[in-house]
C-alpha cells in the first residue's frame, strides 16, 4: 500500500484534540483510531505492540542484523489533529494540479489560492490532496504515519534491506502541547528518533523556539463613574496601556525566521479585574529572557503609576531550543541532509517557529530533529499533502535506517 492511501483512510477518523478536556487522551476518537493502527502494525508485522492507558500507541520494526551494535532509531508521530478548523466528516479528494489555484469545492467556491500559497507552484504536475474545502486534511500528522506504516511494509517485504530495530511511537495530543507529558522515553528504549511532523519534503529542522507563557493580572478600583474623579482605576484600560508598551515591530504578525516576538493570546477584563494571556518566543534564551525582563520592567511602571498591586505578572518557562541538545548529534542532522540532496532536493533547515514533540524530548535524553512529509496549510482548510513528496518521504526514510544502523551506538 502505497502512503497517500494509508493518509486518505486515517482521514475518517475526528481526532481533534481538545484543550479544555483534561485528560490524555482528549478526544475517544484518538483511542479508535489508535486501536485501528495497533491492529495495523499488528499486520505489518511489528513486534511489541503496546497501547498504554495514556494511548501512547508504541511498536518495533525488527532489525535484521545479527550482533547489531548501531544505535536503536525511533520514529514519532502524532495521532491528533488541530481543532483550529473543522475536523469532522473530512472528504478528502485527490487533484492532479497543473498550475492555477486548486479548486477544492466547485458549489462552494472554495480553493487553495496561488496568491496566497505561491509556493503551490512547485507542485505543477503532481498530484494533491485536500479537503472538500469545509474541513481541514489531517496531514498533520497522519501522514507522518501513514509514512511510518509505509517504510514498515516495504522493510517487512524487503529483507534484503539492512536495518537495527526501529521503535516506533504514534502519541495523542500533540496539537495541545501534551504529547510528551506521559512519553515514557525509558520504555521507547530508542537512543535518537525522529518526528516526522513538519510540512515540505526536503526539511529537517532542529531549532525550536525557547518559550515562555505570561499571565498579567490587574486589579482595579470600580466605583460610579459619575463620581469617579481621582478615584477611579479601570483595570481594562491599564490592560490596554500595557499592551501599548510592547513594541508593535515584536508581534508575530511583523516577525519572521530567527525574531522573536511577544503575542497577546487573549484578554479579557472590565474595571475591577482584567487579565491577559502572552507567550514570548525567542530561538536565543538571553533574548527571551530578555523580554521577560521587560515585561517586569512594565510591571514596576504601571505599580508606580497606579500604586502596588496593581499589576501583577506571573511567567513561566515551557520549553527550550532543542538546538543546545541537538548540536551534540551531529550525524543525527548530516545523515537525512545527505539523503536529501541526493535525492535531488535542497533541504530546508529553518528554525521552527514553534516547538516540536522532540524539542520536549530531546531534553528528556532522546535527541529528536523533525522531518517534513510533504504537506502544507496545517491546521486550516486549506491544508493539503503531495502524493510524490509523501513517496520520496518514504523513499527518504529506507535509506535513512539503512545509514543510522552504520553509526556508532551513541550518534
Ligand atoms: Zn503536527
């Protein structure tokens, strides 16, 4: 089986996670569709098929040489989709493009637009899939698996290929920054892995973004307007004065490649009480602290101004640049760069601008870069995946097991 087709039957099944349900998974749909791939890897052959109460859903592709010293490989992927768009009822739909936008919905008048995806154009004369336009795809990240799935059958049908063992693990919850909470590193048992959850073929990324989130509460003082005079504090207005003070220039909206930013997530508020939600992102940790500082240093502004107490900022870290773990492995980069540039494509190695399931892990001992499985527009409706990338990303992947199991043990 090819697959683009393995991707298209994963499509049916909803797994949005859900971040205001507590518990992980979120969604029952990742259980069914968890059960559904362990019976799968079942029949393709994997050995120590496991589902944990946390549907970790793990797995080995048996090695095929005798007295293997190399390292153990993991390969990761995440069960769950978005929910940032309709994830329900998806009909996906394979569309040879020939250039001009895909029409993803005639009725509709739905389509993936050039003006807005030019980079749709490096696809001419291949074949897309999409949604009908209504619902996201799911490509993220369930063609990581179907490609996983994919490199198992081809290994399980070709002996001849030599491998170690491959663990393999497909995790819930991704898409709500969970699914390394209940990761057991110690019985994946691999000594490197990668995440086959980024979009283009051809990229390879090991920098992630240092995070750091940030409440701000403010406590007003409400009382009649009309005898308001001197006495009043409008909490949501001082919510507003400390958001004017982040320069406009640091926002995702006017950052790209290496800046950092501060992003408003959400705020809410009237006169007694107004809170704010932000996240700061910086791939270099001085300048995230940096930022931090500056929020502190707004902080004591608005106290002076207003009287102490006023304002009150609480952060906290929540994941580091896996660049710092991962410049120790550096065959863990060369090799799938090597792979690609002979295969005839240029790699992409720009930073992410988010973090990664192996960011998470790579701290937690398993260095995990991210390849791309050739789809794009995730978490919206215009998401689609690249039958011929999806191919080269498993083409990719046979040869990529082959070279690791020629490295060291410690890559
Ligand atoms: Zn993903």
């Amino acid at each position: 089986m090819k697959a683009h087709e393995r991707l298209l039957a994963y499509t049916a099944y909803p797994t949005g996670s859900d971040p205001n349900c507590e518990t992980i998974p979120s969604s029952p749909a990742e259980w069914d569709f968890a059960r559904d791939l362990q019976k799968e890897m079942e029949q393709l052959g994997l050995t120590n098929v496991t589902l944990d109460e946390h549907c970790y859903l793990m797995g080995e592709i048996p090695g095929n040489i005798d007295n293997y010293q190399g390292p153990v490989l993991g390969l990761i992927a995440h069960m769950d989709v978005s929910c940032e768009a309709p994830f329900e009822n998806i009909k996906p739909q394979i569309i040879h493009y020939e250039g001009g936008d895909v029409i993803q919905n005639e009725e509709k008048d739905l389509r993936i637009k050039v003006s807005d995806f030019p980079f749709l154009e490096n696809y001419i004369g291949c074949d897309i899939i999409t949604s009908d336009g209504t619902t996201l795809l799911g490509a993220d990240n369930k063609a990581g698996i179907a490609e996983i799935l994919t490199l198992a059958e081809y290994l399980g049908e070709h002996p001849e290929v030599k491998h170690g063992p491959i663990r393999v693990c497909f995790t819930p919850d991704e898409e709500i920054g969970r699914s390394s909470d209940e990761f057991d590193v110690e019985k994946f048992g691999a000594d490197c892995a990668y995440t086959v959850d980024g979009d283009a073929f051809g990229e390879c990324q090991w920098e992630t973004f240092n995070a750091i989130e940030v409440n701000v509460y403010i406590n007003g003082f409400s009382i009649h307007p009309g005898s308001a005079k001197n006495k009043m504090i409008n909490a949501a207005r001082i919510a507003c004065e400390f958001d004017h003070m982040i320069p406009d220039s640091e926002t995702p909206e006017h950052t790209e490649d290496h800046e950092g930013f501060y992003h408003l997530c959400e705020m809410k508020g009237d006169v007694e009480h107004a809170e704010m939600e932000y996240i700061i992102r910086d791939h270099d940790w001085e300048k995230a602290k940096k930022r931090a500082e500056f929020l502190r240093s707004i902080e004591t502004f608005l106290n002076g101004r207003y009287g102490e107490g006023t304002v009150e900022v609480k952060m906290e870290e929540s994941y580091h640049n896996m660049l710092e773990i991962i410049e120790k492995h550096p065959r863990l980069i060369e090799l799938p760069l090597e792979i690609i540039r002979e295969m005839g494509t240029e790699p992409d190695t720009s930073p992410i601008r988010g973090g990664t399931d192996g960011a998470f892990l790579s701290f937690k001992g398993l260095p995990c870069p991210n390849l791309g499985p050739g789809a794009h527009n995730f978490h919206g409706r215009r998401e689609f995946a690249v039958i011929q990338s999806m191919d080269k990303a498993v083409e990719m992947l046979i040869t990529l097991v082959q070279r690791i199991a020629c490295e060291d043990k410690n890559i």
